[in-house]
C-alpha cells in the first residue's frame, strides 16, 4: 500500500493542489450536470405527457358530433390530423361500448410506446335549467386513445447532455487555468526560498529573496534575508575569531619553537663557518675551495628555506574561502607534478574522481598542502613506483587518499611526522606536513597517516561538503 502511494509523496504543492482542485472541480461539475440534465429530462417529459393529454382532450372534444351521428369517415380524418402531430405513433377512437370507430397508425409501434386517453363526453342541459334551475349532467359517448413515443425528447435530451458535457470541459479547463495562475503565486515564493537556501547551503550568503504578493511571503523573504545577514555576519565574527585564534596559537609556539629553531639555524651556521676557516686558508687548492663554496651555497639555501618554513608556521596568511571544486584542483596539481616526477621515472595517476565535489576552502593554501604531500610520496618512492590518488564521496563528506609504494614509516613515527622539525630526510626544514596538517585543519578536516598495502603509506584526508 505504502509503495502505491510512493507517487503522491513525491509531487509538489503545486502538483497536488492542483490535483485536488481538479477533482474537485470534476466531482462537482460532473454531479451539478448529471443533476441538471435529470431535472431537465424529467421537466420534458412531464409537459410532454401534458401536450399528449391535451391533443387528446382535443380530439375527443371535436369527436362528439362524429360519435353521435355515427360518421366513421369524419372520425378518421380527425385521427388521420391528429396522427400528423410530431412523435403520435396511433389514434383509435371508440364508442361508449368500446368498439373501435376509428384506428389510424404509422405502424412504429414500439414496446415502449406511451399512452393517454380522454373521454367523449356528451352535455345535456335539464328542461329548468331555462328558468334558471337544475344543473347540466354529463354522459360518456365515447373513448379516445393516443400512443405516442418520446424521440424528439430523447433526441433534444442528448442534446442538453452533450452541451451539460461540453459546459463542463469548458469550466474545468477554465478553472484549472485559474487556479495553475493562482497556484503559481503560493508555489513561486516557495520554489524561490528552495533555490536561495540550496544557495545559502552552498556558502552564497549575498542571495537575497524576492518578497511576492502576498503578506505571508512578503513576511517569509523578509525573515529569509534577515537570517542571511546574521549568516554573514556571523560568518565574519567567526573568521576573525579563527585568525585571532591562529595569531594567538602562533605566537604562543613561537617562544616554544625558538630553541628548536636556533638548534637548526646552529648546524648549518656550524658548516658555513668550518667552510669559511678552510677558505681563509692560502694553501687549499682550487677543487676544496669549490667544495666548500657549494656546501656554503647549499647551507644558505637551507636557511633560506627554513626561515620562509618557519615564518608561514608562524604566521599564516588569512585564508580566502571560496566554493572550490576539490576533484578538480586535483586533477589540476597532478598535471603539473607528472611534469616534474615523470623524468625521475615516478609514477602520478588519478584512480579515482568525482565530479563537482565542491567545499569551501581557500583554494591556493588547500592546493599546496595538498602538493606537499603528493610531493613527499613521490620522494619517498624509488624509480618505477607510482603514487596513487583517489577522491571518495562517502555522504556526508568526501575522502582524499594519496597512496605511495616506497618504504612505509614505522608505527613510533606515525605520530611525529606531523611535529615541527620532525623529518626523515636530509634536507628540508620539518615544517612542511606540520603547515599541511595546519591547513587542513583550517578547513575542518581530518587528516590521518596509515599504512598502504602491500608496502608503503597511504595519507587519508576528509572534506565536509558545502551542505554540512
């Protein structure tokens, strides 16, 4: 039963108001005709049966001399006139005995002919009635008979069914027509608040409703609005709540890092100046000079890198949310690093995508925390092995798995790889899956280290959709 009535939970206000309009319109102008068109039958064939009565008081009226003088003929042509009537089928005219006197016929004789009769009566005044006494006395003579049919009233009643049937089509289309116009003036504001708040669900909070034409919706956009600008509103208390947070959290790592900071500033100052004594020296030969020229170069470069590392952690540029398609971003930073990767012989490849999976994220920070650990897969792979990449819709959220085959990381490291200055490699500074995680929290997400199989790690990601 439930299953039946599946269709009807599915259409629209629109759609069922109009349905229950309509058969009300129909129920309505359906009973109001067939009632209509009974009344109208019935009054017919009361003033038909009348008219019958009365041609047949006619005739018996004019058939009294004929009676009385036993004139068959006359008595014939008065049934033969009477017989030319529109739907009188017999006339039989009888004397006070019941013999016939008269029968004339058109020989359409029907079992559902109707008949009437009127009696032939003869008036006779008393002898007083001269001197103003007595009272007239009435004698039957006679008997006359008319059978008739009722075509004209049969044909003239299909007629007022089919203009009952036509006025109907013709009120039920009008007032469906009506009633689509009057119909659209509740559904448009209806269909308009579905649309903006798909809109404000999106993260569009400068759509503004249309106020209708009537007070209940005018009300409705003006509450619609209301709560867009306190979205807003809140929106940018809420961001600057978040920056002031950042900030706050920032500089308070800041005096926490800073010996962690000067420790790493120590190594490479500790090279540059070893590689600076032996270059004082005049006696070293042209190829340790050049040695210890590059490790200067390199160790500068290391600095370099690792103050930028350190003032991005420290502090992070206001991010810019915006409606980001995430499916796309990744096809457009994998297209960029197969360049790179392909001519070391690593493999990048998209297994799997959706489609506008859009989210809300600032759209330059998300692409190069999403790089950064692309970029570390592809250095922890060797030649021949590929990273792998999947975006997964799963509801409520969508899941970015970036999978390598190299070597895997221990369990005891799981935990520290996203800790400042935590690193596996000789060179870079620790701080870059510490910003990712940084970002990816910014934007609500969830990131999580595993293993992949059968060898190497597998970096999982969760994106909240723009409706959540």
């Amino acid at each position: 039963m439930k299953r039946s009535l599946t269709w009807i939970y599915n259409l629209t206000f629109q759609q069922r108001l109009i349905m229950g309009i309509a058969v009300l319109m129909g129920i309505t102008t359906l009973s109001l005709g067939i009632a209509g068109n009974e009344l109208a039958k019935n009054f017919l064939l009361i003033r038909f049966a009348d008219r019958m009565d009365f041609l047949a008081k006619y005739l018996a009226a004019n058939s009294e001399l004929g009676i009385l003088l036993g004139d068959r003929a006359m008595l014939k042509r008065l049934a033969t006139n009477l017989l030319a009537e529109e739907d009188v089928v017999e006339v039989i005219i009888k004397d006070d005995k019941g013999n016939v006197l008269a029968k004339v016929s058109t020989g359409q004789i029907a079992p559902s002919v109707k008949r009437t009769s009127a009696p032939v009566i003869l008036s006779t005044a008393s002898e007083n009635l001269v001197f103003g006494k007595g009272k007239p006395s009435k004698k039957t003579i006679g008997m006359v008979e008319i059978a008739y049919v009722t075509t004209s009233i049969d044909e003239l009643t299909q007629k007022l069914q089919f203009s009952y049937l036509l006025l109907t089509l013709v009120i039920f289309t009008v007032g469906i027509i009506f009633f689509l116009f009057f119909t659209r003036s509740l559904t448009a504001p209806l269909a308009n608040l579905i649309e903006a708040a798909q809109k404000v669900a999106e993260g569009d909070l400068e759509v503004q409703l249309q106020k209708g034409t009537l007070p209940e919706t005018r009300k409705l956009a003006q509450a619609f609005n209301s709560m867009t600008m306190a979205l807003k509103q809140s929106r940018r208390d809420l961001e600057e709540t978040y920056q002031k947070l950042v900030q706050e959290q920032a500089l308070a790592e800041v005096g926490h890092f800073a010996v962690t900071v000067a420790h790493e500033v120590k190594n490479p100052l500790g090279i540059i100046k070893g590689a600076l004594d032996i270059l004082k020296k005049p006696e070293i030969d042209d190829e340790v000079r050049a040695t210890m020229i590059s490790y200067v170069e390199d160790e500068i470069k290391r600095l370099d890198l690792l103050i930028r590392d350190f003032l991005d952690f420290s502090r992070p540029k206001p991010l810019n949310f915006e409606r980001v398609d995430l499916g796309q971003l990744i096809n457009e930073i994998v297209n960029r690093m197969q360049l790179e990767w392909a001519a070391k012989e690593i493999t990048i490849s998209v297994k799997e995508n959706i489609p506008d999976a859009f989210i809300q994220a600032d759209k330059e920070a998300l692409s190069r925390a999403i790089v950064n650990i692309i970029k570390n897969g592809c250095e922890a792979s060797s030649k021949g092995q590929e990273v792998t990449i999947r975006l997964l819709d799963e509801g409520s959220h969508y899941r970015l798995i970036i999978a390598d085959e190299g070597m895997g990381i221990p369990d005891v490291k799981k935990d520290k790889i996203f800790e400042p200055f935590f690193t596996g490699k000789t060179k870079g500074t620790g701080l870059g899956l510490t910003l990712t995680k940084k970002i990816i929290e910014a934007h609500m997400g969830q990131i999580e280290v595993k293993d992949n199989e059968p060898t190497g790690t597998k970096i999982e990601i969760i994106f909240w959709k723009m409706n959540n």
